[in-house]
RNA sequence: UGCCCGAUGGUGUAAUGGUAGCACAAACGACUCUGACUCGUUUUGUCUAGGUUCGAGUCCUAGUCGGGCAGCCA
C-alpha cells in the first residue's frame, strides 16, 4: 500500500523560484544546480526538511540536480552517526517525489575543478549510496580549499596571522566601532605562504596562527573585517582521520565548495544574508570564472509546540526526556518516520507554508492538518479498542461467531471489506458508555440504544459493577435484524461505536503520543523542560481486531473514531506488537 | 545606538500599480453505520504618517515595531 498522494495542484511559487525561473529564462545556467548542507553534527527536524523540499523541489521543477553535501569542516563536532542519520532521512523525505535529483559522488572522488577552471567532474549516483558512492562533504575538497588559499595568499588576498582568539576578537571591534589591523596584516607574500604551509605541516598548536582574509578592518559589516579563512585544530576528522591539522571555517568552505560542484542558487536561511558579502568576495578573489553561484536566503521553519534547537534537542536525547532522537514526540525527521507521519504529509506541511523572507511561527495545527489529509486517504480502517470494556450481546449464543463485512477504506473510488467476527462477548471503548450521560451524548446508555459499527443495533439492558463500583460488563440486546442486508439495516441511531470480539482479538501495546509540549512557545522563558506535556505520551494495553497481527511498519492505519496508527518498527516483537498513535482524529465533540 | 533583513485576519501565505484571495484555526448548520471525512454559511486583515498616481498592500520619504550580525561554530 501506498501512502504516496500527489502534491496539491498549484505548483508552488516563491521569490527564490522566481529568480530560478528568471535564470532559466536567460539561459544563465547549464543547468539548475541547488544542494541541502547540514552539518553532521545532530539530527535532521522538521526545519531541515523545509530547506530539503526548497532544494530539491526547485531541482526537480527545473530538471536540475541537488547535491546532499556534509557540511564537515569542524572535526570537534561531526560523528559518522550523524551522516549516516542524515543520509536515511533525505531518502526517506524525497523517496518518490525528487530521488531522481539526488546527486551523490564516486566514493573517495573530488571534483576535477580545479583554480584554473574545468567542469565538475562527479559520479551521480541517485538513490542508495552503496559501496561506490558517497555523499558530497566539503572535507572532500580540503586539498582543493587549501589550493584555493594559496591562490589568495600568492594574490596578496590573505595573510597568516598570529593574533591569540582573544586578541583577534578585540581588534575586530564592535558593530558600531572599527576594528584595528592586526599587526600581522603587511606580512610578505613569501611569509605568509611559509607559514601557512608550516600551519599545514602541524608545526604550531591549536590557535597559535590562523590565515585571514585580507578585506576591511572598518567594513560596517563586521564579516568583512577580515575574517579567519583557516584555524589549526590538531583533531581527528570523521572523514578524513588524521591528514589535516588545518581546517575551513564554513564561509570559506562553503562558497567554494558550492563553486566545486557546479551550484548554481545556494539557498540558506536568513542569519546568513550577513555573509554574503564574504561568500561572493572569495569567489571574485580567487579570480574564479563566471557564472558563479549566488546565496539566496529565506526565513527558516519555526512551528510552535516544539523545540528544534540542536543543542536543546540534545539535551531532552541526553537527559532522557525522550527516548532518544527517534522518539515519536521528537522534532526530528526519524521521530517523525517512527511516530507513522508520511513523508508525503512532511513535504506538503514544508512547501506549503511558502518561502518567504518574514521571520514568523507556524501553527503546529498546520501540521496536523497536512498529516490527517494524507492520511485519511492513505490508511486501511481497523477496529481497536484502546480502553477495553466487556459488553456480552446476551441473546448470542456462546460460540457462535457471525460475519460481518468491514469497509478498508471509505475514500477509496471502489472500496474493499474485509471480514470481522461478531461474538457473544465483545470490547467495547470505556468512554462509549457512560451511565450518568452528559447532555448530547450520542453514546451507549442505559436502556440506550447505539449501533456496533459493521454489525447491528444494540440496547443496553443491565449494567454489572464490581465491588468498588466500577462497571466490569455491560449486558445488552442485539437487534440482528438490524444487520446489513437484514429488514431494518437502515434503521437509524444516533450513535455508531467501534467494538472488538473478544473471543477473536489481539492483544496490543498501543503508545498514545501527543504534543511534547503543552505551550505554544516552549522556551520562550528559557525553561522548556517545565512545558514537556505530561500527557505526551500514555501507554495502553489495548484489544486489536486480528487482522493487524500481520500488521508491516509502513502501513497506515485508522483505528475507526480514534485516530491513525502505525506498528512501532523498533519495539515490536513477534506477537507482542507495538503501535503508535500517529495522531488522533479531530474531534469536535467536547465533553 | 553601526550594518543588514522584514511587517497583509488568530496563524501561514497570495495579489509583481487595477475587485484584498487561498489554506489552517474558530463558530454555526447539512450529511453521516467514524461526533471523522465531505459540503454550506459566518467572523476576523494590508504597522503609522505623508507623498507620487485617475488608482497604492504594491512605488517614494520619514517614522514605529520585530528580527539578525561582533565564534578560531555552522
């Protein structure tokens, strides 16, 4: 089964894909070359996914090609835990939908581009990074990003300097104050190309020495003020091992690397529109040829109910708040994957809150909103009773088990049944009944009436407590002529409960998440771990109709009036299965 | 207060000088063997002040408010 449904209509349009469409129009570009760059040092959340469908949406919609680059340039920080994470769930995010853009690298392979000029020359291998191919990662340039550098160097566009942190951050000045030359800025060409290649070879520690753009020291934008292109970090890199003890800070890594694989729009998110400047001055001081490729920024995804800070999100992961970065409640592409949401819901939720450049929250409901579309029409209708109550149908015979046909899927053109078992003795939902009801309750009641969905017509006739006053059995009367294809099927009751044989049932753990967070802006007085939604997550033991024993992890179900589940593919085992609430009906009915 | 970015209903967006529209949310109603879905109705909006124009959400000026930037993080 499919949980793949097309994207709304109208194509989507924004101020980015309008400056594509203009360039295309031009002819500027061979071809449209976008790339997704997160740095693999966390795992990817619904903000990331924003940037993936842009990217590769704008790919797919010119018949282009998006790179899945690492952004890898600080060793102290990166884990091959992370890239492999990353690289599941980009494929997991645009499986169907945009794969045939997806552009990995032959294994091992550096782009043939070199100072001088020349196409990039890469493997593209769409879909699985097998033994042959990799993703892209700027740690895959480090000897062209250093080539590069002595370019500036010999070009008199950068200098090695010997200024401590602390004191490249006081001559750096303020934002409303000039910044000073360091005074190692009129070091000779030879000098510097010396002491860089000696910061190469290892000769000085960590901090000792940097290579620095040689711009404006007064520039009002303080990244221009000469900002570090290399740090000496003797560290061992998750890609490269122990090679280098230099590396690329990201504005130097990053225009370049997108230059190296022929990126055409650099799409980022607005705290860089500061860098610009400095992405473009190294491309111009490299001398590198035209067309090159330009940053573009927009406002990242902010939804409320959620934290989607990196570091926050380790913290929850770390002080076991969840369960770790999969949980169902998390933020993160791989929780959304566990908690049953499709992919499809994912992309439609990201695109369709548009690309803008105004810095806003959006309303989780959105969310939620683009999760049930996809999967009302996506998921096989069940019966499962979450809070199992004992109703014994008293004029049944023990034993006896009659057919009913169950409808799969109402949305469907042409909809299938299965077949289900009424028994003498059934579950029915504890909140389907009540013996004090509230007004409008369309439930079952004493002496009331109410339809067993799929079966018949049922009146409640004696209700048995235990000692503590607890209703344990509810005895009632079946209408069988009430039954489809009976006399008196169409006879009309306002209610309609779900129900499950208990002669004939599976026996499940059921996971009922909701929101992590019970306040619309979590951190917005620094204390999110106070908001986590104390009914996040409840476990019930609960009663499945039989068919979902053979239940797979990547089908969608909608436990009928409940809500849509799907088979927990980490904690279930054979015959103990495991399902998760993806995500409750609405419900307009409040008590 | 240096530089940069932005401002359209409760929320997210569209309108590229010419009827302020869509989605979500909310409310009410219809339908219903899911209090779902679907359908119908309704409520709510161009930050302020000037200017250009036959006409301004859109262009100009000033202001207000919000956000970003001073990592050897990305």
């Amino acid at each position: 089964m499919s949980v793949e449904t097309a994207l709304p209509a109208p194509a989507p349009s924004d101020f980015i894909r309008d400056i594509v469409a203009a360039h295309v129009a031009e002819k500027r570009y061979p071809k449209i070359v976008t790339r997704f760059p997160p740095e693999p040092n966390g795992y990817l959340h619904i903000g990331h996914a924003k940037s993936i469908c842009l990217n590769f949406g704008i790919a797919r919609e010119n018949n282009g090609q998006c790179n899945l680059r690492m952004d890898d340039t600080n060793p102290a920080k990166e884990e091959v835990e992370y890239v492999d994470s990353i690289v599941a769930d980009v494929q997991w995010l645009i499986a169907g939908w945009a794969d045939h853009c997806l552009a990995f690298k032959a294994r091992g392979a550096a782009p043939a581009r070199t100072a001088v000029n020349g196409q990039p020359d890469y493997f593209l291998a769409p879909l699985a990074p097998g033994a042959n191919s990799e993703p892209f990662s700027a740690s895959s340039y480090f000897d062209q990003l250093y080539e590069y550098a002595l370019v500036l160097i010999n070009r008199g566009k950068a200098y090695v300097c010997d200024l401590s942190p602390e004191d490249t951050d006081k001559y750096r000045g303020a934002p409303d104050q000039p910044g000073r030359d360091s005074p190692f800025r009129n070091r000779t060409i030879a000098e510097n190309l010396d002491l860089f290649q000696r910061m190469k070879a290892g000769e000085f520690p960590n901090g000792a020495r940097s290579l620095r753009a040689k711009i404006d020291m007064a520039a009002p934008n303080v990244w221009l003020r000469d900002p570090l292109l290399y740090r000496i970090r003797h560290a061992s890199h998750h890609h490269t091992g122990d090679k280098w003890c230099i590396y690329p800070l990201y504005d130097y890594a990053h225009c370049l690397s997108d230059y190296l694989e022929g990126v055409t729009h650099s799409i980022c998110t607005l705290e860089f529109v500061d860098h610009r400047p400095l992405y473009d001055w190294i491309l111009e001081n490299i001398g590198l040829p035209r067309p090159l490729p330009h940053q573009y920024e927009f406002a990242k995804l902010i939804p409320n109910y959620c934290i989607v800070s990196k570091r926050k999100l380790i913290q929850m992961v770390n002080e076991k708040v969840v369960t770790g970065w999969d949980d169902p409640r998390m933020p993160t592409i791989s929780g959304i994957r566990r908690r049953g949401i499709p992919a499809s819901a994912v992309r439609r939720f990201v695109t369709g809150v548009g690309v803008t450049k105004f810095v806003s929250v959006t309303d989780f409901a959105l969310f939620e909103h683009a999760i049930r579309d996809e999967l009302n029409t996506a998921a096989q209708r069940r019966l499962a009773v979450l809070r199992p109550v004992k109703l014994v149908l008293t004029n049944l015979p023990a034993g006896e088990v009659s057919a009913c046909q169950a409808t799969n899927n109402p949305q469907d053109e042409n909809p299938t049944t299965r077949t289900i078992a009424l028994t003498r003795e059934v579950f029915i939902e504890s909140d389907d009944f009540a013996e004090v009801p509230p007004p409008k309750y369309f439930r079952l009641k004493p002496g009331g009436e109410v339809r067993l969905k799929y079966a018949c017509i049922i009146r409640c006739d004696e209700i048995v407590k235990d000692a503590a006053g607890i209703v344990t059995e509810l005895r009632c009367t079946a209408d069988l002529s009430t039954r489809a294809g009976q006399p008196n099927s169409a006879k009309k009751v306002k209610g309609t409960i779900h129900w499950v044989s208990a002669a004939n049932c599976l026996d499940a753990e059921v996971r009922l998440y909701d929101r992590l967070f019970d306040v619309p802006e979590p951190d917005a007085d620094g204390k999110f771990l106070e908001h986590v939604n104390p009914k996040s997550l409840e476990v019930v033991a609960a009663k499945l109709e039989v068919s979902l024993a053979s239940a797979r992890s990547d089908e969608r179900f909608q436990f009928e009036r409940l809500g849509y589940f799907a088979l927990d593919a980490k904690d279930s085992l054979p015959g103990r299965p495991v399902f998760n609430r993806t995500i409750s009906l609405k419900d307009t009915w409040e008590k």
